[in-house]
C-alpha cells in the first residue's frame, strides 16, 4: 500500500532531476514507471492486507494509516487502469502546449500517487491529509499556461479547494471528538450518548462536512470553479473531471456519510432532505448551463457538474441500491467524461478550434474522432446498452424504492437531465456529421484524425463503455457485495 503511493511521487520529482536524450525517451520512462505502479495496484487488490498500515502515528489515534476495504478497492483499480491511458495521451497532446513539459508531468504523475492515497486511507485524517495535498498538486497543472485567465482560474480554484477542506476540517474535528475511532467503520463511529442531545448540532456538522468535501464534485453552489479551470490543457480537465478531483470529492462524501457519522443518525432527518434538494438542483442546473454554453470543453465541464451530483444522489439516499448506484456511476461516469474530453483534446488539437460552432463538417475529415465521440454522447446520455444506462437505471430504481418522497423528485431530474444531455451532446454530433448544405469541405483540406497515441487510449475507453453497458454483471455483483456488508 504504500509503496503504490510513493512509487509515482518519485517518478514525479526524477522526472525533473533526471536528464533525458529525448521526449520519448521521457514517455518510456514515465509510462514505465505508472505501469508498474498499476500492476502492483493490481497486484495488491487480488492480495488484499488484512490489517492497515500505520505510516505515521502524531498522538494517539491521530495518524496516517492505509487500509484497502471495498470502495478503497474500487477507487483504487479505477484510478490505476485509468492513468496510463491518460499519461499515454497527454504525451502526445502537450506536443502543442507551451511551457516546461517536466513541470507539467511532474505534478501529472505525483497526482496518481496522491488520489491512491485518498482510495487507501483508513481514517479520516489519511484521507484529509490526501484530500488536501491534492489540491496542492493539481494547482500548478491548472495554471500550467500563466495566462491571465490560467492565473484567475487557479486563484478560484485555490480558494474552492480550502474554503471547502475548511468546513471538512469542522467535521473532522467533530468526528475525533465524538467517535469512538478515526478509523473508517461500516456503519459509522459517532458515540450517541456522548452526543447526548445535540443531534441537530451533529446533523449541522455533517452537512458542513458534506459540502465541504462536495466542493471537489462542484455541487450547486460551489459550481463555478469547474469550468473556469477548462482553461487548464485538455488532459488536466480530463484528470480533474473525470478521474482524480472530482471522484475524490465524491468518494470523500461516501466515507463521511457510510463510514464516519454513519447512515442510520442521518436518514430521514432534516439533513438528508437539505442535502437531496442540494445535490438535484445541481443535476437540473449541470444540464441547464451546458445547453447554454458554446465553448466545448466548459459544455464538458458544466455536464460533469450534473453527473457528479449523480453519485451524490445515490450517496443521499443512504440505501444499498443507491450505494450500488453511486459507485457504478464513479465508475461508468470516469470512462464516458475523459472519453468525450480526450475527443474534445484531439479536435482542439488537430485543430486549433474551441467553440462547438466551429464543428461544422469535421465528422467527415476526423472520422474515427467524432464516432467515439458519439459513442460516449450516447452512453451520457443513457442509452441502453452502454454503461452509462447500468449506474442510471440503479440510481432510480433506488430513488423509487427508497421510500424518501424526494427521490421521486430525484427520478425527475434524471429524466429532465437525459433529454437535456441529448440535446447538448447530439448538438456537437449533428453539427459535425450533418453541416448544413453546401458546406465548404475545403476550409478543413488539413484536418484529420490524431495518431495512435491519442487513438488508443480512446479505442479503450470506448471499448470498455460498450463491455460495462453489456456485460456489468460481475461489475455489478461486488459493488452489491460492498454495500450489503456496509449495510449489515
């Protein structure tokens, strides 16, 4: 465990001690080093330790310890099967980027070794510690450019990412004062009778925890940060909108609300109504600032906003259908956003274009592109027989069958939020197949596919969209597991 989270920090910081002949020569070794990194991953889910791994012990149950249970495992395998597409990718695209291409995969390559360290914290103060540290790693890749618009977004994202860990840091507080461990334990560690009578005071806390470490999702009202920070290279928005940020955030609230204060003192109160209303809101309002915006890569974000919040609203309902639903969405959602922003990353850079207006006619010139593209458009989108269908169909079925009145609110606005997903996604599709008639080709003479680099790692997220809506059966069987033992 914790060579899995140290190993690509020293890739990280030799990447930019070590001398190289070449760029290729720098792949090698980087993509070396994150490929071991994700087979000892590997190695280690199919070897699970029994017992958690005290790194260092501050004062009495104040320490960073790692542990693997059952979301840190499938946090972890997304995230090691994920990031050496990603680096594969980001090699080729930073081709066109200026700037220090070893700052740049420095950060890139310490930010696997950090989020790993969120999947396999066994307290909460390992997973602060890590939450923390992450939003100071993934800074410099935000405002890797020094645009002015780089540098504002940056300072925006600063100040979401600590105002949020400020109101995680009071739950935190709250939970080694009153829980009986700071440990992660199925079913919660809160002592009740120390509580007393102050459960309001304790719900109060767990919502300020909550949206503290939502902030990282961009629940409503803390939205805007994410598509400010699109200004950052195609392969950051992708790391932060679909793989290590925002899933952290998301995986952070699954921890607080299953494993800290527990599901049992929350639901039915005040503060799972508050926090649905909060998290369907964002759903509607993803949807509805995407419809609206024309540059694609914040399209891209304003719908990660939306399709964030649906793992929260499985997270909300506190029932192990909508448990089962969250993580398949954490994981279905990782494969169809950094597809269609990897795909957004190609056209952009073959291209040089950035506003969905300026689509028209590039299906024909960038064939293999934009056919991935609708494959991913269509798996957002829902569409049966692609995975994004699998994690919508058990978010529903547990907001219909879990007896809260609001989750029928919460259907509602997964449906509203399909069709509008249909529309702003098709939009691009359209536009780039069916351009209006007597449209100039010859104004895209030089436009055509990327090379392999960039083609690869999207034939595989593409194939794995196909096999998860197809074949999620086994995907679907541990993630029950998971929430059936948590549920005991």
């Amino acid at each position: 465990m914790l060579i899995v989270v140290i190993l690509p920090m020293v890739v990280g910081v030799s990447l930019w001690l070590l001398p190289f002949k070449g760029r290729n020569a720098m792949l090698v070794y980087m993509e070396a080093g994150v490929i071991l990194n994700s087979l000892l991953v590997l190695w280690m889910l199919f070897h699970r330790p029994e017992q958690a791994l005290t790194v260092f012990r501050f004062t009495g149950n104040l320490s960073v310890t790692l542990g693997l249970d059952g979301p840190g495992a499938v946090y972890a395998a997304l995230v090691a099967f994920l990031w050496p597409l990603a680096l594969l990718y980001s090699f080729e695209y930073m081709k066109h980027e200026a700037g220090s291409e070893k700052s740049f995969f420095m950060f890139y390559v310490i930010t696997y070794g950090v989020t790993l360290g969120v999947a396999l914290a066994e307290n909460i103060l390992t997973m602060y510690f890590f939450f923390e540290m992450l939003s100071l790693v993934t800074l410099p890749l935000v405002m890797y450019t020094r645009t002015r618009e780089a540098v504002l977004a940056s300072r925006m994202y600063l100040y979401y990412m600590l105002g949020g860990a400020a109101f995680a840091f009071i739950g935190m507080i709250f939970i080694l004062t009153y829980g009986t461990t700071s440990a992660f334990v199925p079913g919660g560690v809160l002592d009740m009778d120390r509580i007393g009578g102050r459960s309001d005071v304790m719900l109060i806390i767990y919502v300020l925890c909550f949206c503290g470490f939502s902030v990282k999702t961009a629940m409503w009202p803390f939205s805007s940060w994410l598509p400010k920070a699109s200004v950052a290279p195609t392969p950051v928005t992708a790391l932060l909108h679909a793989v290590a940020v925002v899933n952290t955030g998301a995986f952070a609230a699954m921890r607080i609300t299953y494993y800290s204060f527990g599901a049992e003192a929350v639901r039915g109160t005040w503060a799972q109504k508050f926090l649905l209303v909060l998290v369907i809101v964002t759903i509607v309002y993803g949807c509805s600032r995407a419809l609206k915006e024309t540059h694609i890569k914040r399209r891209l974000a304003w719908s990660t906003v939306s399709n964030l919040s649906y793992i929260l609203f499985g997270v909300v309902l506190m029932s192990p259908m909508g448990l089962v639903g969250a993580l398949a969405h954490m994981i279905f959602h990782s494969f169809m956003k950094i597809c269609s922003f990897f795909c957004a990353g190609a056209v952009m850079y073959k291209t040089g274009r950035n506003y969905i207006y300026e689509l028209d006619g590039m299906g024909r010139k960038m064939p293999r592109i934009f056919v991935i593209f609708t494959v991913s458009a269509m798996a957002l989108m829902g569409v049966p027989g692609l995975c994004g269908f699998v994690s919508k169909w058990y978010l529903a079925r547990a907001a219909l069958y879990g007896g809260e009145p609001l989750g029928y609110w919460g259907v509602a606005a997964l449906m509203i939020s399909a069709l509008l997903t249909a529309i702003y996604m098709l939009t691009i599709v359209v536009r780039a197949f069916f351009p209006e008639k007597g449209f100039d080709y010859g104004t895209l003479r030089d436009v055509e596919d990327p090379n392999w680099i960039m083609l690869l790692p999207l034939a595989v997220f593409t194939v794995m969209i196909f096999v998860f809506g197809l074949h999620s059966g086994p995907v679907i069987q541990v993630l029950e597991t998971i929430a059936q033992d948590l549920m005991q």
